[in-house]
C-alpha cells in the first residue's frame, strides 16, 4: 500500500515519499523504564554504541535534502546509504 501511495502522490502532486532509518540512536525514551542511577552507569556503553541525538537527526533530514531525493521515490534509507527501493 505505501508504494503505491508513494507513486500515486509524485505522480499526482510532485510529492516524494521516502522512508528513513537513523539507525540506533541515544534517546532519552529509556529513562523512563531504567532507574536514573543505572541510566547513569550505561552512559560510557551507550556513549560507544549509540549515535548521538543531531547525528540520528541529520541522517533523517539528508534523506529530504539530498538532491536526488526530488527525481525519484520510494528508496528506504538506513543512514547515507539507500538500502532498498520500496516501489
């Protein structure tokens, strides 16, 4: 359904869907089910492990600004790299 989707909007209206994947990113969403002293002691590991929050933001938006991202649609992105074409 979403390709099709994706095709019906660029053809219709010249919108291009894309989907992006940031990979593993540092959020604060565990907090809320670890304790705050252990959220603390994992942060050397996540530090090693887990990008950054802007660096998990900026593959999203280079996803939408990449100029090739105006001429085509429907490519799954997992960082800079196109991992699939959906259509």
């Amino acid at each position: 359904w979403t390709s099709v989707r994706a095709q019906s909007l660029a053809f219709k209206g010249n919108v291009f869907v894309h989907a992006a994947n940031p990979g593993r990113v540092d959020t604060r969403l565990g907090l809320y089910w670890i304790p705050y002293w252990l959220w603390a002691l994992t942060k050397p590991v996540r530090l090693l492990l887990l990008r950054p929050v802007a660096e998990g933001a900026l593959v999203v938006a280079a996803a939408g600004l990449n100029r090739q991202a105006a001429g085509k649609f429907g490519h799954y992105l997992g960082g800079a790299q196109k991992k699939e074409d959906l259509v």
